[in-house]
C-alpha cells in the first residue's frame, strides 16, 4: 500500500511539471555556460532556424568569439539552393555589405599610427580634388573643414546619395578616385554637429587610404589587414577573384514563396561594402580588436592605437551611444558593444564586439528579407547568457521634465536627401512619434517600434531596446530635433513634408485638373462659345497634359523596379530618359507663367462670369503649387 501511494505521488508530481511547464519561462542561463559548446550550439541551431523560417533565409554563416578563443563557428542552411550546397562557415563567403567599413577604420588608425595621417587636419590636405567649404544655409565663414575624425564620426555633414551606390556590371563600377569626384554630395549640415551615416564620406576616407599610402585600397587592405591576420578567403575585390580558395553564397529573394538568386551584387564606392569574407575569417578579425591589435603572432595596431579607437570618439549627449572611430556604440544589458551592421540587397550581416567580456560575435544572412533578423539574435543571445539587471537607469525625481506632447509629430532621419531628385525618398521614410495611454512616447526606428520613459529632462529611454532619443529645443522653445544614440537624428518634417499633404496636393490637382480640362475642351466643340477665351481655355488644357504627362512619366520609371532587389532600376543605371524629363520638365514653370498671364486676362474682360474667373484662379493657384512641388522636391534643377 504504502509503495502504491508513492507511486501515485510520483505520478502527480510528474502531471504537475508536466502541466505547469509550458507555462515556466526559462530562466536566464549565467555567462559561464558558454564554457558549455553543445548548448551554445543548440541555442544557435534552434534560434537561427526558427529565423531562417521567418524571414525566407537559405543560409546564415556565424562565429563566436571569447576570451581569445574561436567559441564556435557554424554554417545554416545553403549558399547554393540549386545544388543544394551547404554553408560552411571555414570556405563559404558571405557578403558583410557595410560591415567593410571597419578596415577603412582600421587602415586609416594603421596610417595614425605611422604619423601620416592627422585625424583632425582637413581632408583636402590628402586629396587631388576639393570638397568645398560651404554648407547649405551657413554663413561661408562659419563654416568648419571636414576632418578625418569627421569621416569616422559619420557627422562630415553630408546629404544621403543612393544614386549608383549598386549597379548591375562589373563594366558600371568606376575607379574609387572618379566616382568621389563626379558623386560629390551637398554638404548639409556643419562638421562636427550631428550624425548622419555616410557610404560617400567613408568612401572617401578609403580614398585618403589609397592616396597617402600609394595602394589601391583593396590592396592596402590585403597586404596590411587581410594577410598578417591570416584572412586568406577575404576579398574586396569585384567580383571575387578565381584564386579565392571558396565559394560565394548566392543572394536570394523569397518572391511569392520561390527563391530568386543573384549572382553578385557591384559596389560602385566599393570600400564602403565590398567585403567578400567567411565567418572563420571575421573570427581573426574579431580577435586582432578584442586583444589590441594583436593577433597569432603578428600585430596590425600598437595597443594604444587600438585602444584609442575602441574608445568612444563622439557623442550626440552625455552617456549615449556615439561612434567609436568608425565603430557603432551600443549598450545593451548594461554592456557596451563596439559594432557595425552591414546590409546591401540580399545579405544582412552584423560585427559586434563587447571588450568589457572579451567577446565577439559576427553573423551574416544570404535572404534580402532578413535586415531585422541579426538585432533579434544579438539581443536574445545577450539576454540568455547575460541578461539585464533591473534598474540599469534609473528615473531622476522632479519637475524640469518637458511637456511630451512637444515632441510628438512626424520626424524623418538627418541621413536623407536634400538638393537632388532623391529627396522624395524622405516621404516614403516618415515616422510618427505618438504618446501612450501611460504617458511614454513611442515610434518606429529602423523597423523596431521602441517605447521610450522620460528618465531625466529632455532625454528617453527604451529599457527593452536600449535606444535613447535626446529632444533639442530651440531658442523658441520648439522641439524640431531628436538626438539619437544611434548614426543619425530625426528631424520634424514640416507640414508641407508630410506624406498626407502630397498626396493630397498631387492626387486632388490630378482629378480637378483632368475635369476642369475635360470641361474646357468640351466648350471648344460648341460653336457659340468656341470663340470666348480661347487661348486661356487651350492653356489651361495643355498646362493639365504637361503636369500629368510628367508626373506619369516619372511615376513609370520609378516603377521600373529591379526583380530581385526591389529597388527602382532608376538608382542602379544611367537612365537618358530620366535625364531628358529633367531637362524638359521646365516647360512646367515656362507653361505657368503663360497662364498666370491668361489669368489676370479674364479678370480684366466681362465675357466670364464670377464663378468662371473663380474656378479658372483657383486652377492657376494649384497650378502654382504643383510648380512649387517640382521645385521643391528638385526636380525643377537650377
């Protein structure tokens, strides 16, 4: 009896767990499990699996490193789903897209080092061109010249340029020297100010690389970076050369549930985010910058220059995340991470390096889908092996916090265009910031949606996400910037800049013109009224045809859209016939005048009534707008 009753008790103890397990969130697993590689391995197998799933990624390569030490390095998935080919984390090269910057960095802090590179002198002291020394709306005198340090920092102050950052042939790709020289963008913002993430300014600080050195800068990178740290299947190179001993993972798109791959994607900048690599090779990479430089026996940089760039070299406020010498700061769990994210089309990847723990961790994804997929692992990595303690910032006590209703509104990031056609493109990348029902702010950042708490005046913290918004008022005490911990700042769009009045403008001028001109030709047809203001109805008809026939036009070649990249083929290749509308578009303004002209004529003549001249104006009037929009949006080009 007394055996039958433990037996029952084994067996409810037993339905218990059984019962209350699924209802059990596992607790955080302590750092030293890392010590542990199969359950380091199987948390990275059924994390990247369940990603690969989620996201439509054939294959994910990714290396763990600590305390000088390769953790693990491991393949997902395949490189080549044709031929089945699996991804091998020693031979399989994926495509880091930005994550190539940090050898720009790493060659510029090599030149420091050899006193022939001064981070605070002005760059046209090693360039055969110049950049000018005037920005947008500042008095010349104040302006500062762009210095090195600027180009690390990301805060040159250079507008955003996507036009042929991609093209599609190895014959597209022109020398590094005569694409800086042709693509120069507007200067916007002064030096030194505020972030905004350059492909062209670190471009152009791999072109200093090249002059000061006498190398071209793939080879600088190999002989000075690439071979002392035995990184034998790594290239810069387009496309990677034959005598690469691997193979390189295909890019794919997941289109209606069938992959589409890419051969190869061309860089036309090709120092900001040409790198062909495999995860073995990062893992050297990774371990030279977390022991100062040194790695198997050679040395790329003394450890006080590798120390120097580790450390953080700006900052938008006090205790935010900044830049770090071309390397991205994050905190995370309380943990400062140096890192770089890299994206072109097709391959998502990430360098993230915590010195604090001596580790490192590198992961790149082949599936054009995945931009958000290498956050989500580091971030859950962290929080299984070193996860946050309450409380990491506390909230200040007091009554200076700002009014939060200040801040709401519709804002879009500093790392825009803003003197050419591509300054449209900051209609498509509003974001709105909105208040809680608890009083805390919230907006979508780079695909995240972040909930930020006032913590001290002015400034907001996301505990979940680590990101943090400083609010900058002006002399009148408005709220137009947004101070982030990241490369870039929100800046309030106007009301004129919001995506609702465009359309509004476009899509209303479109159906009042259209049936204010179907009316005007239709009176043409009537004999007794033909002859009643003829140039003003036939103005007004050809201005419609003008304005619509444009706005299609460049409507089609936006839509013109590359298969597999999903990007307008516009911002890939030369296109003549987007040139040609550029050039022609004048007849826009040139039309307007003629009929402000033929406005003010029936104004002056009895033959319409009131309600006639009215609508006639209120046509004109939104006709002038439309001008506007061109000009404002630089399709009008001065």
């Amino acid at each position: 009896m007394e055996e039958l009753k433990k037996k029952k008790l084994w067996i409810y103890t037993l339905l218990f767990i059984l019962i209350l397990t699924p209802f059990l969130k596992s607790a955080p697993i302590d750092a030293q499990d890392l010590d542990n590689i199969e359950s380091v391995r199987a948390f990275f197998e059924g994390f990247i699996h369940s990603q690969m799933e989620e996201y439509k990624v054939p294959g994910v390569t990714l290396s763990l490193v600590k305390d000088g030490e390769v953790i693990l390095e491991q393949g997902y998935g395949y490189y080549d789903l044709e031929n089945e080919k699996r991804v091998n984390p020693e031979t399989t090269l994926f495509r880091p897209g930005s994550g190539t910057k940090l050898f720009i960095w790493t060659a510029v802090m090599q030149l420091v080092e050899a006193g022939e590179i001064d981070l605070k002198e002005d760059v046209n002291t090693y360039l055969d061109f110049k950049i000018p020394n005037k920005v947008i709306g500042v008095e010349d005198e104040n302006v500062k010249p762009i210095t090195m340090l600027n180009l690390m920092n990301h805060n040159a102050g250079f507008e955003e340029t996507l036009e042929q950052l991609f093209v599609l042939t190895k014959e597209d790709v022109h020398p590094l020297g005569d694409y800086l020289k042709s693509h120069l963008p507007a200067r916007v913002f002064p030096a030194g100010q505020q972030m905004a993430y350059s492909n062209y300014g670190s471009a152009l600080a791999a072109y200093i690389v090249e002059r000061v050195s006498g190398l071209p800068f793939y080879e600088y990178v190999e002989k000075n970076i690439f071979d002392p740290l035995n990184m034998n299947k790594s290239t810069l190179r387009q496309p990677v050369p034959e005598n690469i001993e691997g193979e390189l993972s295909y890019g794919y798109a997941n289109i209606k549930g069938d992959y589409k791959k890419d051969e190869y994607e061309y860089i036309q900048p090709y120092p900001a985010g040409s790198l062909s690599s495999t995860a073995s090779d990062m893992s050297n990479f990774m371990l030279a910058h977390l022991n100062n430089g040194f790695f198997g026996g050679n040395r790329i940089l003394e450890s006080q220059t590798a120390r120097q760039m580790n450390s953080q070299s700006f900052t938008h406020y006090d205790d935010f995340s900044g830049m770090a010498h071309g390397f991205i700061e994050m905190n995370y769990n309380g943990y400062r991470f140096i890192s770089h994210g890299g994206d072109t089309f097709l391959f998502h990847s990430g360098i993230y390096l915590i010195p604090e723990l001596d580790l490192g961790l590198f992961v790149s994804y082949n599936g054009r889908d995945a931009a958000m997929a290498r956050d989500s692992l580091i971030k859950n990595f962290m929080d299984r092996y070193y996860p946050a303690e309450k409380g990491i910032i506390p909230t200040e006590a007091g009554n200076d916090f700002i009014d939060k209703t200040k801040i709401t509104g519709t804002y879009y990031s500093n790392r825009s265009n803003f003197t050419t056609y591509q300054s449209f493109i900051k209609l498509l990348n509003l974001t709105n910031i909105n208040l809680t029902q608890d009083g805390n702010i919230i907006y979508n950042f780079m695909g995240e949606n972040n909930q930020l708490k006032q913590i001290a005046p002015n400034v907001f913290y996301d505990q979940s996400t680590g990101n943090k918004l400083y609010a900058s008022a002006n002399e009148a005490g408005m709220i137009n910037k947004l101070y982030t911990n990241f490369p870039n700042v929100l800046l309030r769009a106007k009301w004129y800049e919001t995506l609702n009045f465009n359309l509004i403008l476009l899509i209303g001028y479109a159906i009042f013109a259209v049936i204010f001109s179907f009316i005007l030709i239709k009176s043409l047809f009537k004999s007794y009224i033909r002859n009643k203001y003829i140039m003003e109805k036939i103005t007004a008809v050809i201005y419609t045809i003008a304005v619509i026939g444009f706005l299609i036009a460049i409507g089609l070649i936006l839509s013109d859209i590359h298969p597999i990249y999903n990007v307008p083929n516009l911002f890939l290749q030369e296109n003549p016939t987007f040139d040609n509308i550029l050039m022609f578009i004048w007849i826009i303004p040139i039309l307007a005048v003629i009929l402000i002209v033929m406005n003010i004529r029936i104004w002056l003549k009895g033959r319409w009534s009131i309600l006639q001249k009215g609508v006639y104006t209120i046509y004109t009037l939104w006709s002038i707008g439309i001008v506007w929009w061109f000009y404002y949006w630089n399709l009008l080009q001065i």
